[in-house]
C-alpha cells in the first residue's frame, strides 16, 4: 500500500511543491481546500487527475481550519501516514491588519488539527510549519535553541502553534516535528509578497507595462532559499526515527535593497530609477534583520541548500519574463498588485 498523506494548504507555494514531491515518491496525496465560489487550484491543476480514473492519486477535499469536526471527519475517513501542516493566513504584513483571524487560523487551526488527531487516535507523523518570523528580534544567527522574539501577530500566532505542537508530542507521544523555515522563495510565490512583487514588477517594468514598484523598509534583511529544497527538508524531517525541530535556512542574509539590484542588474536596469516608498507598506514593529543556522538539519537529516539567493533571483525573474511573453491572460489584463508587504514574509 502506498503511504497516504494529508496536506493542508496544498493550493499554496510549499503546498503545491509538497504534493508534486509525495507524488513523485508514490505516495496517494490528500488536500484541504476552502470552499469558494471560484477556483484557486492554479498550482496544482497540472497535477489533477479526475478521482474517477483508475490510478488517481490526488484527491482534494473541503476543509476550514476554524471546523475541527470537519478536520476530524476528514481525518478519521482518511486515515493518513503523515499530516503535514502548512495552511495559515501567512502574510506578516496582513495580519497587522487581521491580528484576530490570523489567531484562529495559524494558531488554533494548528490546535484543532492535533487535538482532531489525538481525539480519533489517529497514529501519524505531523508536521507543524513553523517560521523564522518567531525569532523576531533576537540575535543573530537563529537556530533550534534561539529565544522567541516575535514582532507581529503572524510570529505570535505561530509560536503558539509551535509550542502547541512540542506540547502534544510531549503530552501524548504524538510523532510531532516542528520545521523552522526561513523565508524560501519561487515563482510560484504570492504576488503580494515582496520578492514575487520584485521580480514581477522587473518584468512588466522592462515590457514597459508598468513605471514604477512602490515599497516600504527596503534596508531589513532576510535568509532567501529556494521552495522546493525546503520542501525535501520538511519530508526528511518525518522520515527520521525520532520527532524533533529543526531550522531549514541557506545562512546567509541579503536586504531587499540588495535583491532589488539583483533583479533588475539581471535585465539591465538601474533599480533606483523604478523603486518608489510608500508608508502604506510599512509595518507597526520591524524585523531587521532574520538569518538562520541549519547546521541540526545538515547534520541529523543531510539537508543542505544548493541555491542561494542571487540564483533564485535570477530564476525568478526569468520565470516572471517567460510568464509575460508567453501571454499569460493574467499578465495582460491586470495591472501589477499594490500589494501589502514592505519585507519578506
């Protein structure tokens, strides 16, 4: 019998990565997905098969992380391997804005998703998706042993969450992992977050669609990875014989101010002439500066990045490039986001 996952956020960035990655290895992969009144598969359409046909391996399913009788219903008929937890409201910037939805989803739908767990007796591996945003202001470089320090509701939220699951495998010897992720970035990252904002900006600037790229606090630093190792790393982290946490991060630290010049250096242009402030876009308490140290994952797990940031600059913003050549009706018909970032989220 192939291995059964349950993937929550699966129409994500790491969720669709995830799904492409589980399937690739065989397993038969479950989704949760919120109901709407329109589809918000794009990351994942390629990987669709209709259930009906012999042989499929994706399945989605309704979901909401503020229903943890549906979660447990889901869980008890699915009966999966491994849970793997990724959904949240995850925009930092956001969730100055909605600091009480961003708790009842990134902090109790984590524990509605354990205690849905502990409650069916369920006997899975689950990964918790932590995030480098609960570091906050400590110094650095941050790793498994470094002080909580966040800065906005969405560190708040997920420390919370993080401590919600070391509370579980503790409590009740759940095979619980908390992955520590620092910022990973693709082309398939949210267009309101502040690299995709970057290198889509740099392509319609150089197609002459657009004049200017409006940003907060450009001087904050931020450790950039590419998404899909990360995703590798979150699968290695429920491979190993004992549950535990580990920090996924490249090292190294890059402002924004430095990836802007390295997405538009990468098509000729002088940043400066494009790049415009907007208050807006600033956030009531910043992070200077967030760098990880993943020597425990190098060690325990043998994960190490291979890209680093001006790589996955590059490939972002060829993919951005690629995307508006290729007459993408998106591209065309709607004019580039305002977004709501002013750093990395």
């Amino acid at each position: 019998m192939a291995k059964r996952a349950f993937v929550t956020g699966i129409t994500g960035q790491d969720g669709s990565y995830l799904a492409e990655f589980l399937l690739d290895k065989g397993y038969e992969v479950h989704g949760v997905i919120r109901r709407a009144s329109t589809f918000n598969t794009h990351r994942i359409d390629h990987l669709y098969v209709d259930p009906h046909v012999p042989g499929a391996r994706l399945f989605l399913h309704y979901g909401d992380l503020m229903d943890g009788a549906r979660l447990a219903t889901l869980l008890s008929a699915i009966r999966p391997d491994e849970v793997y937890h990724l959904a949240a409201q995850s925009h930092v910037r956001v969730s100055f804005d909605e600091p009480e939805y961003t708790a009842e989803t990134t902090a109790f739908g984590t524990l509605r998703l354990l205690e849905a767990i502990r409650r069916i007796g369920l006997d899975c591996r689950f990964y918790q998706a932590s995030s480098s945003e609960m570091f906050g202001a400590s110094p650095l470089p941050q790793s498994e042993t470094t002080p909580f320090h966040p800065r906005s509701p969405y560190g708040s939220a997920k420390v919370f969450a993080f401590w919600s699951a070391c509370n579980y495998r503790e409590a009740y010897g759940q095979f619980v992992v908390n992955g520590i992720l620092f910022n990973h970035e693709s082309p398939r990252r949210g267009e309101t977050f502040v690299t995709r904002k970057i290198t889509r900006a740099v392509a319609r600037i150089r197609a002459g669609l657009d004049r200017y790229l409006y940003l907060g606090n450009i001087d904050v630093v931020r450790d950039w990875g590419y998404a899909p190792e990360y995703i590798e790393g979150m699968w290695r982290m429920l491979q190993a014989d004992a549950p535990d946490d580990y920090v996924l991060a490249t090292g190294t630290g890059y402002s924004v101010r430095e990836f802007l010049a390295l997405a538009f250096d990468h098509v000729g242009l002088d940043w400066e002439r494009y790049v415009r402030f907007d208050d807006r876009y600033v956030r009531p308490a910043e992070i200077d500066a967030l760098v990880g140290d993943a020597t425990k994952a190098r060690t325990s797990l043998g994960w190490e990045p291979q890209i680093r940031t001006p790589e996955l600059v590059n490939l972002m913003v060829d993919a951005d490039i690629s995307a508006l050549e290729s007459g993408e009706r998106h591209w065309i018909d709607r004019p580039a986001l305002p977004g709501w970032s002013t750093a990395p989220s």
